[in-house]
C-alpha cells in the first residue's frame, strides 16, 4: 500500500513539473489512465529495489518498460501512437527531464 501513495505522490509531482514546461498531457492521478498509473509504480518499485542506482539507471529502467510495452521515440508524446520524445539514453535528454528523474527519485526516497 505504501509504495501506492509514494507512486500517486511522485505522479502528481511530475505532472506539475511537466506543465512547468507546458506539457499538459498527464491527468491528475484519480483521471489518469492505467498506465500512467502502472507507469508511475513501476518506477517505485525500481527505486525501492535500487536505491543506490543512479538517475540514469532509472530512467533506462522506465526507457525498458516503455519499449516492452510497444512505444518508440517520437518528437510529441502521444500515447494513441505510443511514441514519446524522452526514449533517449539519459545523456541526450534536455536537463529539465533529467531533474524530473531526480525528483521523483527524491520523493521515492523521502517517503520510503
């Protein structure tokens, strides 16, 4: 149950963050679809497991889990064509999402 609050938590933090950048894409938890959700706990459990692994690890770990699930990189998010701008290797994304990775590791962390 715990890990479910920390994932609701650091999803409502990246949603915010997002539109910080004017993505407006993410619906607030209660309105999200499932794999936002999914997504979200997923990216828990890594950091639960892997409190050590640095930010990059995290994101390749999402990176995984996105690919196995069919989407492929795409300069617009669009989860109808399953593509998403930020299936990069960690280096090449712009700094602001590699903040978001480190925030939402910080939630993971501090909720834990």
């Amino acid at each position: 149950m715990a890990k479910l609050v920390i994932a609701k938590a650091c999803h409502e933090a990246n949603r915010v963050w997002c539109q910080l950048d004017g993505d407006y894409s993410q619906k607030h938890w209660d309105e999200a679809e499932q794999w936002q959700r999914d997504s979200a706990i997923k990216g828990v459990e890594f950091r639960l497991a892997n409190p050590q692994a640095p930010q990059s690890a995290q994101h390749d770990a999402w990176s995984a889990d996105k690919v196995a699930d069919g989407w492929v990189y795409g300069e617009t998010k669009d989860a109808v064509a399953k593509t998403h701008p930020c299936l990069v290797p960690f280096e090449e994304l712009p700094l602001f999402q590699q903040k978001k990775d480190k925030l939402f590791q910080s939630i993971v962390d501090a909720l834990k």
